[in-house]
C-alpha cells in the first residue's frame, strides 16, 4: 500500500476579527476531511499570516471573518500575500460573514475576492458543504500528486 | 441642585431601582456619525428607562488607524463607531444634550489596549466604559496577558483621576461573557468579582458586574444570586450593580426565536435581580441591527421586564451553593496569588487556576473542557488546574458535536429538537402568544 501523505493547512481569521468559534469549527472540520491542521487564533495581523504561510509552508489556507470587516481585512491580506513568490499559487479560501451589509453584498464580495487573488469564497447557505468538496479536491490533489 | 450635568452611570440605574425598574441598553455602534447620533438620541427618547451605548469598530478596538482610514476612504461602513479617530468636537456633537440624572452613555469596545480609546471618551466628556485586563484580552486579542494588565491598570488610574462632585466614572467588567458562550457560571462568576476587585484597588468608586444568560435557567438564575452575593462580600464599599447580557453565543435565527429567547432573558433579570439588561435584537444572527431594530428590542425588553415582574414563576436555586462555593474558590485561590491583583490574575493564568474552555489566547491555560450536559446544564469535562471537582475528562470533539453545542440555545427557541431539553416555559411569560 502506498503511504499517503497529510496534506496541511492553516486556519485564521484576519487582523481586526476576534472570533474564534469559526475558527475553532473549520480546525476540527479539516481534521475529520484529513488534514493537519495550524490554527492561528484571533486578530492575525497580514506579517505575522504571511510569515506562517512561508514558515509551515501549508497546501491550503483557510481564512475566516465574521465581524463585518472581513472582506476588506482579506483583500488586503491577499494582495499582499500573492506577492510572496513561494505564496504566488497557494490556494486559499476565504468565508464566513464578510461584510456589514449581510447576504446583499455577497456576489460583490465574492467577485471582488476572487479577483483579489483568493482560490474560492464561501459565504451563505451552503458555504460550508461547498467547502468541503473543496478542501477534499485539495487533499485529493495533494495525495495524487506524491511519487 | 447642580448645574452641570452629573456624569455617573452609576447613579441613574440605581435610581431606576429604587423607583423598581431594570435599566435596558442596545448594542449599538455606526460608523456614521449623523447616525450614530440619531441612534442615541432615539434610545434616550425611549418611554422606558434606558441607557445609551456607542459601541467602537474593530479597527479602532485594535488601534488600526491606517485601515481605518483606508476602509472610511474607500466608503466601506464600520462595524462600529470609530472613537478616536472621529475627533472630540464629533464626539460632543453626538452625544450634546442627551445625558441627564435618568439617561447616560457607555463606550463598549473590547480592547486590550484601551487608552486612546478612554482619553478619546474622556476628551469628550465621556466617563462609562466596560472592559477588564482579562475580559477584554483573552476573547478579543492575542496581546499578552501582563500587558493587558498593565494597559487596564493605567485606564483605571485615568478615570479614577476624574472622580468630582459632577462625574462619577463607571467602569462594567466584562468577565460574565467570557467567549460569548459554553464557559460555566462559576468561572464567569469569578473573574467579573475578580476585576471588580481589581477596578477598586486602582481608585475606581462605581462599577458593575457583567453575567450572561447561557444554557439553562435555573442555573442562571443561581448564578445571579452567587454573583450578587459575592459582590456584597468583595465590594461593599463602593457603587456596584448587576448587569444581564441577553444570551451572547449563537442567536436564534428566527424572529419568533429570537424573540423567545429575550423574553427568557427579561424573566431572568427579573428572577435574578438584575439592574441592567444588555438587549439583542432579532436581526442578532445575521448583521449589525438597525436603529429601529434595537428600539423595537428595547420597548419589547421593557414589556417583558414589565410582565415577568407581574407573573413571578416558582422556582427553586438547588444549586445555589454549588456555584457559590466554586466561584468563591476559584476568587480566592487567585487572590491568595499576589495582593496585586493584577499580578494575581496573571499569576492565575500561569498556574492554571483560571482557565476559559476553547479560548484560543496564547497566555490561557487551554487544560478545561466544558460540555452542556444531558440536562441543559453547563459543566466541566476537564477543569484542568482550577481547584474545583475533576470532571470526568475530556471527550473527543467533532465538527458536529461543537455546532450542536453552539447551536443548543438557538435551535431550542428556534423550535428544533435540541439534543437535551432545555428547561424553561416560554409561553408563561406574556399574554401574548409565543408557541
Ligand atoms: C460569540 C460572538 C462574539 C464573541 C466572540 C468570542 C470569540 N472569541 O469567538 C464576542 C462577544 C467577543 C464578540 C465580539 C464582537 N462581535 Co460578535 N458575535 C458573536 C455571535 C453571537 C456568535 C458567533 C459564533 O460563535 N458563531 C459560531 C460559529 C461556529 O459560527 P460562525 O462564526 O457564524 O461561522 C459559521 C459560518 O459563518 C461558516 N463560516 C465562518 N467562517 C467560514 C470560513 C469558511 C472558509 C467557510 C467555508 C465557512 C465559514 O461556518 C461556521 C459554521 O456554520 C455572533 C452572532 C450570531 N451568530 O449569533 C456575533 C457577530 C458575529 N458579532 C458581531 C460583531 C459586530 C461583534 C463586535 C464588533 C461587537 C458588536 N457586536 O458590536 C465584536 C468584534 C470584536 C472584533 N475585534 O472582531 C456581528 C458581525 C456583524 C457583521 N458581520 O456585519 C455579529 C453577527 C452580531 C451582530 N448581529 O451584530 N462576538
């Protein structure tokens, strides 16, 4: 039987959010989907995220905001980060209650962050199912990917 | 008779008490100042006895400046009102001619670091906040514990120095809503006496103890008396009052849940005697609440304070000497630590006598587990180092297990089937018909 890799990644939240229940959720989420998991914890500032991302060097980051601030902490975060040449291609997702405007501003959003740079954005009802197919083609990838 | 307007919190919601009301208070902050403005203007309006909240933006909360002022630019909307920034003459503006011997203001903003935003209230005018070096560290930053101390300790000198015969600061703790949600009373109990005690040994003379409602509400209501026991004990020689939050975890996602849930918690203010009430709104799960949402709220709180006073329920407080004896152990190992209190609550932290389940701050212990148990009630698996009675230990958690438990409260008034009952009777509440 071939050994199978854990793919890796890791879970915060960006730089104004305090919420952790989200944060803690998607840590135990991608856990179960077979992923080792860095949690970074609340109000994560744009350095010290990047920083983790080149250090672990993780196959997914997963970013989550729930205070209203999300997407413009995130678009920042990731015009940033896609700037980092080893982070140019890193996939990367983004969700939760990222505006103050709640679900109307959510096509906006998504179209905004994607052109930012992020992989996918989950937000509204079936974010979380949506995700999982996600994180799974991921971890899929990764596993197919090993010699 | 005075002539200028007396500042002190304090006094209106002990004023209210003695004419036999409960206070009720939004959470409420905009970005706008013209609508910041109106807000308060419209609570203080209110036929009902009300105080005002100008809650702070994230960005603000964590002295971001320059993100703030790049999302303002950009015509993004805050998640609160940006205190130190908006400048003192804006701030006077907003709140000119609202405050009187029945109607103050509160700035809530959940900071480690506070003191720009305390000087920015006090240029204004301003004396009531809420806050405490853990309260505000652990749930909301990554900042270590000993600076929040030292930060706290400073803000606390700060408003202490305006005490006069016109203003008598208020300082709330936030340590009754620990994480929001799933943390047990005992523990939320202690550290609100805790920085209680730690708001008067640096000169604060009116303060209030924060407690929010949780899982069940009997031990709830048991949590109340033990907290307003032990202020008696811990504090009796300066101005404190009882504050309720409505439930701080995971809101119903319906109108009609949501309003149950509120209704819950007026009876519990009335039931716990309680001085002030923190009251959601029904748009709680889904966006910041509009001015009208929170009034609507607030004259619904009145209503039901109202009706939970005529329709008193029988009830019992079996496990009043429990909780009392748990927190009260949990105070004194602390204090026992250093008589520095803020040295003691660090020190408290280090030895894990103070421990908040699924706190992810570096500086919190990160040992005790809490569960909701089969009968709605919330209990330790794991109590780590804290001197209390071991729980049976921790349990593996999954995805699930986690949301059932955030989701207990909500989906319990949301009328789905919780995983346990969750024991209290609606429907007694009001005239009206909630079922
Ligand atoms: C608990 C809580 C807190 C606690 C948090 C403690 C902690 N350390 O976690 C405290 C009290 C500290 C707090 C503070 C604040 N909060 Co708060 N808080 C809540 C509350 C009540 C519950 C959140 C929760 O625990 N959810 C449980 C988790 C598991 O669910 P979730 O976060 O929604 O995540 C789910 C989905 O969104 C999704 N998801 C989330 N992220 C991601 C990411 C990906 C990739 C995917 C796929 C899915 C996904 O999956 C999760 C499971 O379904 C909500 C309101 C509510 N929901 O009832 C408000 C709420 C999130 N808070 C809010 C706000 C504004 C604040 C404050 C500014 C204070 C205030 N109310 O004015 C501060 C912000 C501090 C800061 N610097 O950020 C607003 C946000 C509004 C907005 N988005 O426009 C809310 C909605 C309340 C409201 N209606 O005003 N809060």
């Amino acid at each position: 039987m071939p050994r199978t890799i854990s793919p890796t990644a890791v879970v915060s939240t960006v730089s104004s959010d305090a919420h952790t229940w989200n944060l803690i959720f998607l840590e135990l989420l991608l856990t179960e989907t077979g992923y080792r998991v860095h949690n970074v914890g609340a109000c994560v500032p744009d350095e010290l995220l990047i920083e983790t991302c080149r250090t672990r060097n993780p196959h997914l980051l997963v970013l989550s905001s729930v205070n209203g601030h999300g997407a413009i902490d995130a678009e920042r975060l990731i015009k940033r980060l896609r700037t980092v040449p080893e982070l140019a291609a890193l996939p990367t997702a983004v969700g939760g209650k990222l505006g103050t405007d709640g679900e109307s501003g959510l096509s906006t959003r998504r179209r905004r962050l994607t052109r930012a740079g992020f992989t996918a954005v989950f937000e509204g009802a079936a974010a979380v199912a949506r995700f999982q197919t996600f994180a799974r083609g991921v971890r899929d990838s990764v596993q197919g990917s090993q010699p | 008779m005075t002539t200028a307007t007396q500042q002190d919190f304090g006094g209106v919601v002990r004023r209210a008490r003695a004419r036999g009301e409960i206070v009720v208070q939004p959470r409420m902050g905009f970005s706008d100042p013209a609508l910041m403005r109106s807000g308060l203007a419209a609570v203080a309006a209110l036929k009902a006895a009300t105080a005002g909240t100008i809650t702070v933006d994230s960005y603000t909360r964590l002295g971001d400046y320059a993100a703030l002022r790049s999302a303002l630019d950009a015509g993004e909307n805050l998640n609160g009102y940006p205190l130190v920034t908006a400048g003192e003459q804006t701030t006077r503006k907003i709140t000119q001619g609202l405050a009187d011997d029945g109607f103050q203001i509160q700035v809530r903003h959940g900071s480690p670091a506070p003191l720009d935003i305390v000087r920015a209230m006090t240029d204004a005018g301003l004396c009531a906040t809420e806050g405490g070096p853990l309260s505000y560290c652990l749930p909301y930053s990554r900042l270590p514990a000993a600076e929040s101390v030292e930060n706290w300790r400073r803000t606390c000198e700060l408003l202490a120095a305006l005490h006069g015969p016109d203003t008598v600061p208020h300082l709330e703790t936030f340590g009754g809503c620990l994480m929001g949600q799933l943390c047990p009373p005992e523990l939320l109990i202690a550290v609100s006496i805790l920085e209680g005690i730690f708001f008067r040994q640096h000169g604060l003379r009116s303060v209030s103890l924060s407690y929010t409602q949780q899982t069940h509400h009997a031990q709830d209501r048991e949590a109340l008396t033990a907290l307003r026991t032990l202020a008696g004990e811990y504090l009796a020689d300066i101005d404190w009052h009882i504050v309720l939050y409505t439930y701080m975890g995971v809101f119903p996602a319906t109108a009609d849940g949501a309003r149950r849930l509120r209704r819950q918690a007026a009876r519990l203010a009335v039931e716990g005697h309680a001085d002030r009430l923190i009251v959601k709104t029904g748009a709680e799960a889904h966006r910041i609440p509009t001015v009208a949402e929170n009034t609507t709220a607030l004259l619904d709180a009145a209503d039901d304070l109202t009706a939970a006073a005529g329709n008193p329920l029988p009830g019992n407080d079996d496990g009043i000497h429990t909780v009392l004896h748990d927190a009260r152990t949990l105070i004194e190992a602390t204090l026992e630590l250093s008589r520095d209190v803020g040295a003691a609550l660090t020190g408290a932290l280090r030895r894990g006598y103070l421990d908040v389940p699924f706190c992810l701050h570096p500086d919190n212990p990160g040992r005790a587990v809490s569960r909701i148990d089969r009968t709605g009630r919330l209990t330790w698996l794991s109590v780590g180092a804290m001197p209390l009675r071991p729980g049976p230990g921790p349990a593996a958690l999954t995805s699930t297990e986690l949301l059932a438990d955030l989701a207990h409260v909500a989906n319990h008034f949301d009328g789905l089937e919780p995983r346990s009952p969750l024991p209290h009777q609606p429907h007694l509440d009001s005239g009206r018909n909630s079922q």
